[in-house]
C-alpha cells in the first residue's frame, strides 16, 4: 500500500504515547455525553478543542464556561478555535466533504487580520482560561509563513507555553514545524487516508508534532487506521465512522459526536476504559 512505501520516521520521540486530539465536538448542550467522556479516568486525550460560536462568541457561554472548568479540573488540556481565514462560499464547492479546508491557492481563502485573531484569543483566556490555540485552516504556503510565526509568537505572550497546533489537513511548508507544537498534516476521509503518503521531511520530526483526523473510518478498519498513523508518524489522532453530509437539518459535521466505537479506540491506545 503507498502508506508503506518510502522509509518510516526515525526521529526520535519525547516519549508521548498515540493519544487523542478532538477537533471540537458540537455546544455542550447538544453533545453532554461526548464532553463527558473526556474526563473519565483512563481516557488518552492530548486536547480538545473548545469552539463557542465558529470562535469564542460575543460573550462567555455558562455551559462552556462549566465544560471547560471540569476538563481543566480534569487535567484535560483545552485548545481555544482560531480560524485563521476568510472563506469565499460564492466560489465554493460545497460538494466536496471538506472543503473548508480548500488551498488559499485556489481563491477560496484569504488570512484573517491579525488584529481579528488575537482579539478572539483575548476571550478565550479571558473567559475560558484555555491552555493553548488550534489555528484552524491554518495556510500551507511558505509565503504565509511569517504571518503565522507572528501570530503564535503573540499567543505564546499573552499565555505562556501555550500549546499551539497548527491545522492544516495536509502537509505544509516545512519551517511550519519550527514554529508550533504541533501541525495537522492530515485531515480528510478514510478513502483518501488509505492510500495517503507522507511527506518526507516529517522523518526529522518526532511523532508527537504531527496529528491526524479521519472521518468515515469503518470499525474492521480501525486496526489498519492505526497502523497507518504510527508509520507515517502521527501520535495524536482522531478517526471516526461518522462522515459529513448534508440532511433536512442542515449539515451534520463528523466531529461533532463521538463515532460509534469509542469505547474501542480508547481501550487500544489507552489504559482501557472501566465499566
């Protein structure tokens, strides 16, 4: 298989184990159960990400304000949703599953003020205390990459040693990785992610600065998903069998909810989960 061709990373890791990153599961509201899950003993959660309204709203939101005070209290480390483009949806094909993550080289996205940014990690500390930001559609290009080493050098002042991942759901320009904590090298469905190769200069990266988030994984295929992220060198990783999709609601987002065995992919690369 592709995944398997080339030579797997040698880098050598800081002793992280294969753990979970959860993109941003839907208003605590909608989701108690997913959000409760994060706290049980035994449960391998790198972070979760924390998105209020596409950011931290208006206002301080008593349900999120309480979500977040029990992850903090349970040692769970919370990531504030930065969104760091402008989406152009007259020129977006909204047929694709994830094309909010289209390359700004298409003429769909365009950064963000800085201004904009940094005023939303404002209210994230202010209101939620978080320990870190996620830059969600976070740019590829080398051109972009000063920008963002502004923007993470500021967030790193205002919170110190904030965790910072950079989510890009590919694979960028190299110096991205010397400028965060982690990068999301892949973000997509499980019939692109089989067959996905990696980049060859991650092998000087240890696994723990590179994420993967799946969708549409099928439960006999959560083993061979698993060997995928390790080859390729991922250590925090998000797979589900929930896709996105559109119904008579609206569109249903496949991060939104915990997928369907979760109990399972806690048990294989945690400490198990009790009863």
């Amino acid at each position: 298989m592709p995944y398997l061709t080339g030579t797997p990373p040698t880098a050598t890791s800081t002793g992280l184990r294969t753990g979970l990153g959860i993109p941003g599961y839907a208003h605590p509201l909608l989701a108690p159960t997913e959000w409760g899950e994060l706290t049980r003993p035994g449960t391998p959660v790198h972070w979760v990400v924390l998105n209020v309204a596409d950011g931290p709203g208006t206002r301080p939101d008593p349900h999120c304000l309480e979500t977040a005070g029990r992850l903090r209290k349970a040692g769970v480390r919370v990531l504030g949703h930065l969104d760091t483009a402008h989406l152009d949806t007259a020129h977006l094909d909204t047929s694709h599953s994830d094309t909010a993550h289209v390359d700004a080289a298409q003429g769909t996205r365009a950064t963000r003020a800085f201004g904009e940014v940094i005023s939303e990690a404002h209210r994230y500390l202010d209101w939620y205390r978080v320990d870190g930001f996620y830059l969600d559609r976070c740019p590829t290009e080398r051109a972009a990459l000063p920008e963002i080493r502004r923007t993470i050098s500021t967030l790193r002042a205002l919170r110190d040693k904030a965790h910072t991942v950079l989510g890009h759901g590919t694979h960028p320009h190299p110096g991205y990785a010397e400028c965060a904590d982690q990068l999301v090298t892949f973000r997509g469905s499980w019939s692109d992610y089989r067959w996905s190769q990696v980049a060859e200069w991650t092998a000087d990266y240890p696994p723990d600065r590179f994420c993967h988030f799946v969708h549409g994984v099928p439960r006999p295929h959560l083993d061979e998903a698993l060997r995928i992220a390790r080859w390729q060198g991922a250590a925090t990783i998000y797979f589900t069998d929930r896709t996105d999709r559109t119904d008579r609601g609206g569109r249903v987002d496949a991060w939104g909810a915990m997928p369907g065995y979760w109990d399972e992919i806690v048990s294989r690369i945690g400490t198990g989960v009790s009863e």
